[in-house]
C-alpha cells in the first residue's frame, strides 16, 4: 500500500515563500506520478503541479506557473514543492498524491484526476 506523508505547510505572509515536502513509500514499482492539489474552503480541489517517472517531466497549473517548482528526490522517496511568491489566494490545504497511470497524463502536460493515493493535506496559509 502507497503511503504519503506531507509536511511543511504553516502560515507565510504575501510574497513570502515555503516548501511542502511528500514522503512517499510502498511503491511496486518505479513508473508513477506525484501530484500536488490543493483546495480552497468553498472551492473544488484545483491541480497545482505533478511529476511523472517517464523523463521526470512536470506540468504546473498556470496559476502557479513561474512561482512553484515541483522537484523530487529520488534515493529518499521524497517529491518538494517550492513555492515562491506566495499570494493570498494560494492559501489552501494542499495534498499529494500518487498514482501509477498517472504518469501519463502529467508526460503529456495534464492533470490526472484519479489519482489513487493521497496524503493527508497541509495548510497553507498565506496573510496579506
């Protein structure tokens, strides 16, 4: 079973920065994709960026285009999101996700909405 463990959200003023990390373990294989996701009180959830195993590629939600940096650390299982510039209205709970299909879909530059394994979320929260 694919296990996911968030960490480093907090409160951040505008223009400020923080990095969420994903822990992820249990994998059966090496081919997936790591997404994030975040979702606002009152909205639906909103793709924000994703990493695919095929190239390491990633795709970024034009909100965060420019501003976020998905990234990965292989030996330690562990995916990061940098996210600079912050704005108020990327105050959300964020949550990764996984998923071995996935990785398609990210390769070709969209969000997969299916994913399969997801964390628990952290907060982010970003004061103006």
């Amino acid at each position: 079973e694919v296990q996911l463990v968030e960490s480093g959200g907090g409160l951040v003023q505008a223009g400020g920065s923080l990095r969420l990390s994903c822990a992820a373990s249990g994998f059966t294989s090496d081919e997936y994709a790591i997404g994030w996701f975040r979702q606002a009180p009152g909205k639906e959830r909103e793709g924000v960026s994703c990493i695919s195993s095929i190239d390491s590629s990633t795709h970024y939600a034009d909100s965060v285009k420019g501003r976020f940096t998905i990234s990965s650390d292989n030996a330690k299982n562990t995916v990061f999101l940098q996210m600079n510039s912050l704005k108020p209205e990327d105050t959300a709970v964020y949550y990764c996700a996984a998923d071995y299909d996935a990785r398609f879909a990210c390769y070709s530059g969209t969000f997969y909405w299916k994913y399969d394994y997801w964390g628990q979320g952290a907060q982010v929260t970003v004061s103006s």
